[in-house]
C-alpha cells in the first residue's frame, strides 16, 4: 500500500513537471512571434511576453476549467479556418509571384517590402469563406446550413483566396 501511495505522488509530479516543460517553448515563441510585429513590440521584453501569455493561457483555463477537453476542442477547430486561406497566400506568393527568389537583405527594413495589402485583402475573403462554410458546435455558417451542416469552410476559404488573388 505504500508503495501504490508514493508512486502515484512520484507520477503526478513528473506529470506536472513535463507539462510545464512541453509549455516553455510555445510561450518563449509567443514573445519571439509578438517581437517579429516591429520595433514597438520589440521595446517589451521577451520574458515580459512569456509572462503575459502564460498568465493569459492559466486564466483561460480556470475559466474553461469544468468543460476544459471538450472547450478546447472546439476552440481548436475554430480557429484552424485561418490554415486554408493563408497557405494559399503563401504558396501563391512562393511559386507565383516571386519564384522562390527572395531578397533576404530586405527582410527587417519595412519601406523596402510590400505593403501587403493584397494578401490581407485574400485573407480576409478566404476567411469569409471559411465562415460561410463551417460547420461546427460553436457555429454553423449559412452556407453549410444549406447543406445539411456539411463542413465546407476550408473549400470555400481556398476558393475565394484564390479567386482574390485575380483582384488584386
């Protein structure tokens, strides 16, 4: 009987020690992600960003705590509609504008970069799409409602990425 008590101690303390640690390199990457927006954010410290996230992330778990699996879930799945419209942007980007060559001199001097409007614009109709088309327990766009709730909303987040690209 002893053994079954200390045991199970030992566990739940590797448990919540390896958790900690699978968490360190997905806050350090909040401060470096929230650095990368520009010289304002760069003015706040990376440990400060970690901070602010972890404090951000145990708040929202709290709060979620008593459905905590099936909250996250959702969450999740929601927010995974953004995937479809921006690797389109991306792979367009890429392969049809610039040819894979790049001018890796420019990459931290923003007035010698485009502007991006054009891709924010795609995003922003991929994104409609995408909400036109979900199809999940939060949300249920008017699209996929016509369809008998069928999840559409990576499709049609392609497709109207795809047609903005002859916009623009």
């Amino acid at each position: 009987r002893y053994w079954r008590d200390w045991s199970s101690d030992v566990c739940s303390s590797d448990l919540v020690l390896s958790l900690i640690a699978a968490n360190v390199p997905n806050d350090y990457s909040l401060g470096l992600s929230l650095q990368l927006l520009g010289q304002k954010w760069r003015k706040i410290s990376r440990a400060l960003w970690t901070v602010l996230g972890t404090i951000a992330y145990v708040l929202i778990a709290i709060i979620s705590g008593t459905g905590f699996n099936d909250t996250l879930t959702e969450f999740l799945l929601l927010i995974t509609y953004w995937l479809a419209p921006w690797t389109t942007i991306m792979l367009i980007e890429h392969f049809y504008f610039r040819r894979g060559q790049y001018d890796i001199e420019h990459w931290n001097t923003p007035h010698l970069l485009p502007k991006g409007r054009a891709a924010l614009f795609a995003l922003f109709l991929g994104l409609v799409g995408s909400y036109l088309g979900a199809s999940q327990a939060l949300f249920v766009g008017p699209v996929s409602r016509l369809l008998s709730n069928a999840d559409i909303g990576f499709e049609l987040g392609v497709v109207l990425d795809r047609k903005s690209t002859r916009l623009n």
